[in-house]
C-alpha cells in the first residue's frame, strides 16, 4: 500500500473538487485504497509524482482514469424502478401531448455504463410504437468516465446484470452471445448518443430538454456545487420539464426554482 502525505492528499482533493466537482475531502483512505495499485503497476512509489503525470497527460486519459478509480460506478437495468413507471405513466403522455416537433430531448447525465439510457429508450421506444418512425427519440448519455462510455457503447451485459427487465424486452431488445451476456440490438443502440461531459462544464445545448435524469451523482458534490449543478439543470429544460435526482437524494436545503413532484422528481414551472 502507498500512503498519501498530507501535501499529496490536499493536492489532489482541491484539483479533484475545483474541476470535477468531487468531495473527497473525507475520502482519503478511498484514494489510497483505489490508486495505490494503479501507481505501483506504472512504477510509480508515490502520488506526487503519479499525479504530475496525469496532470500533464495532454491526451487526458490518465485524469480520466483517476476520476473513475475514484467515483463508484454501480448501476443496473430498472434501478429504482419507481422512476421509470414515472416516465412511462406520466411523462411520456405529457410529451406526446404538447411536443408538436416529436423532437425528444432526454439527457442521462452520468449515465455510467450505459443502463439508465438504454433502460429510457426501451421504454421510450415501447410507448411510441408505431409511430417510433416519426419521431426523433434518440436519448442523450453523458458520463465524465470514457472507461465506462466504452462499455455502454458495446452494449454487453451479463445475464444478472438484465434482471430487471421482461422477457418480452430480452428478446425485443438483446441478442444473446453466448450463455450468459447479451448484446443490446442494433436498434436499440443507435437511439442512444453517449458523450464524455463534465457537468461542472459549460452546457453547450441548444434547445432545452424535457427532461434530465442525474441520480446519484450529487452525492459527491458538496452544497454549493449541488445549487450551481441545479441551476444549469433548470435553465436546460423546457418549461414543464421534469428533474430526477436518485431517491435517496434530496434537494432539502438547497437553493433552487424547481417545484417537487413528489420525492426526487421535480418539475420547472410551465
């Protein structure tokens, strides 16, 4: 094990939180226990020098590596169902009804591995039916990790990691590759645009959203990179739009324009 000193753990927290937006400043023994490998399989003995070399990294891969060394990227199909019944029952239906362009805008904004968005898109795409054709439903998926775009963009997943959907869905939707890991199908890849962004960016959108989903993902920012993050999230949606946080977040105590729905659903005023 490799162990931080005080001037290595400061430096890498105040660069980890100016310009991602992560808190780890009761995260060290994460760090340690998350890097220490890492560095010793580059042949590095300590972080200063390991973090001058991901710093200087002009291809920014390394920096990459250590945001998603350091950020738990656990996700699965249907996590926290009760949102997605929320969308199909509620939100669909207001869309269809008042979105004249059938121009969908739906943003998974770290979206991980890629379930959450492929998850929106089956429903999505179940609901429209027929008349998918007409519109364009393509979600959007964000995430500052390219190690996990990588593989949300292959689309392989093992059978556990499926259990949440239909047998009508697995067969509509995947192909099986062998016993145990399905591939998700050609149509339902090419609804899905993944994107490597750092929310603490500029949002460069040019037309607004109906509607955001960014769930546990805040856990790691303190309260006012949370009020500024929120902000952005309303300016970025339509009126009427609808934010999802996870459902053991909260925006209690914060500053924010949003009206809750009902617990981790918020809409913007009409």
């Amino acid at each position: 094990m490799i162990y931080l000193t005080d001037e290595e753990f400061a430096a890498i927290m105040t660069h980890i939180k100016d310009n991602y937006g992560v808190n780890l400043s009761k995260k060290r023994s994460l760090i340690e226990g998350r890097l220490s490998n890492h560095l010793t399989a580059l042949g590095f003995d300590n972080y200063k020098d390991y973090f001058s070399y991901a710093m200087n990294d002009k291809t920014g891969d390394e920096m990459t590596v250590l945001i998603s060394k350091l950020t738990t990227n656990h996700t699965y199909f249907m996590r926290e169902g009760d949102h997605f019944d929320f969308y199909r029952e509620t939100v669909l239906p207001w869309i269809d009804k008042t979105l004249r362009t059938r121009d969908l805008r739906v943003w998974s904004a770290g979206c991980s591995s890629g379930q959450e968005p492929y998850t929106l898109s089956i429903i999505t795409l179940d609901y429209l039916g027929a008349n998918a054709a007409d519109w364009d439903s393509t979600i959007l998926a964000s995430d500052i990790s390219n190690k996990v775009l990588l593989t949300a963009r292959e689309g392989i997943y093992k059978k556990e990691e499926l259990n949440g959907l239909s047998e009508r869905w697995l067969k509509k939707y995947f192909t099986a590759l062998d016993g145990d890991r399905h591939r998700v199908s050609d149509v339902l890849r090419s609804n899905v645009t993944f994107r490597n962004f750092n929310l603490l960016s500029p949002f460069p959108f040019k037309k607004p959203f109906q509607v955001i989903l960014c769930r546990n993902v805040m856990i790691y920012f303190d309260s006012p990179t949370k009020e500024q993050l929120i902000e952005k999230f309303y300016n970025a949606l339509q009126p009427g739009g609808y934010l999802f946080i996870g459902l053991s977040e909260s925006l209690s105590g914060l500053r924010h324009k949003f009206k809750p729905v009902r617990p981790s659903i918020y809409r913007k005023a009409d």
